[in-house]
C-alpha cells in the first residue's frame, strides 16, 4: 500500500510540472495586444515627461536661487565725463575781468573824448562778456555744460578784435583800440583753447574723487 501511494504521489507531482510548463510556454508565446502595446507607451511617455519636468523644475529652481538681479539704473552718470572738459583755466577766471575792463574802457573813453561810439561799443561788447562770464559760471556750479557760452565769448573777442584793429590801422593809436585789439585777440585765442579741451575743468572735489576711483 505504502509503495503504491508513493508511485501515485510521484507521478501527480510531474504531471503537475509538466502543466505548469506547458502553461508558462502558452503565456510566453501569446500576442501581445494592442491596448497593451499603447499602455506601455503611454506609461514610458508619462515616466519621461514626469522626468523632464522634475529636472526643468530643479534646473529652474536652481538658476532662480543662483540669479542676483542686475542693478537697476538710477540714472546717475558720472560728473566728470561727458559735462566737464580738461581744460586748465576756466574760461570766467579770465572772461569777467575782461568783460569788465572792456565796459570800464568804454565808460573812460566816453567821459574823456565824450563819443557816443565809445561808449556804445564798451557796454555793448563788455556788458555781453560779463553777462556770459556770470551765467558760465553759474552753470558750471549746477554741473551742466556752459559750452554755449564760451563759444559766444569767443564770437564777441573776434568782433571786438576785428573792430579795434581796423580802426587801429587808421587811427594808428595804440590806447586804447591798441591795446584791446591786442587783449581781445589775446582773448579769442583763450576761448579758442577752452573750447578745444572740451570745456571747463570739473570742480576740485570730483578731480580727486575720479582719480581715487581710478
């Protein structure tokens, strides 16, 4: 009895292997379906843009902890460049002594000779020089170009040149048309080389500023 139920056992238990073989064969060798084939596109596709945006958000995250904003622009230009020049004089150091003295010879003239001419001419031109000396000067202090008025310094010491040597080549007087054709070209040739240099030098406090930040 005992052999027969051990032979019995034997062979149920390689039956038994036999159809899980053949089971495991018949799933390895089925077709798989469509809908199967889409899931696991679908679940691949899903997998990588989940990827994707997992390292796009850690890249962005870091970029926006790494970012430093730049600084916004307050719209302050530097003083020296650009409004100042390099020239060594400003031109009302030598502008409103000669717009006075221009006025003052005037004045003298007409008190002494009594022309009407003469005094015309030194108020016009020397009222002028003195007018666009102060106004170069206030301009300079409120850091601004005073570039247009050295230039009609410039234009009133060539006219006032012009007109003292002509009449000097008639009257053959040395004072005064002399002396101001001599000052007044003397003159010109200051304007000429402020405005060359690009204007009046800055103030004494921005020089030693811009060359400390150099």
């Amino acid at each position: 009895m005992a052999t027969t139920a051990i032979c019995q056992l034997s062979c149920f238990s390689s039956l038994n292997r036999r159809l899980n073989h053949l089971h495991c064969r018949s799933i390895l060798s089925l077709p798989q379906s469509p809908r199967y084939k889409s899931w696991m596109v679908v679940s691949n596709e899903g997998h990588n843009n989940g990827a994707h945006s997992l390292t796009s958000n850690i890249n962005t995250s870091s970029t926006d902890h790494n970012y430093t904003a730049p600084e916004e622009d307050k719209g302050i230009s530097d003083p020296v460049k650009g409004v100042y020049g390099s020239a060594k004089i400003h031109d009302f150091c030598f502008g409103i002594p000669f717009g006075g003295i221009v006025l003052s010879g005037g004045l003298i003239g007409f008190v002494l000779s009594k022309n009407a001419v003469s005094l015309g001419t030194g108020v016009l031109y020397g009222g002028a020089l003195l007018a666009l000396s102060t106004f170069s000067l206030k301009i300079w202090r409120q850091g601004k170009s005073s570039f247009p008025f050295v230039l009609g310094q410039a234009v009133l010491a060539a006219a006032l040149c012009w007109n003292n040597f002509r009449a000097y080549s008639l009257t053959k007087k040395l004072i005064p048309t002399g002396f101001f054709a001599v000052i007044s070209a003397a003159m010109l040739c200051f304007y000429s080389y402020v405005m060359i240099s690009g204007g009046n030098p800055p103030p004494k406090k921005l020089q030693s500023s811009a060359s400390v930040s150099s």
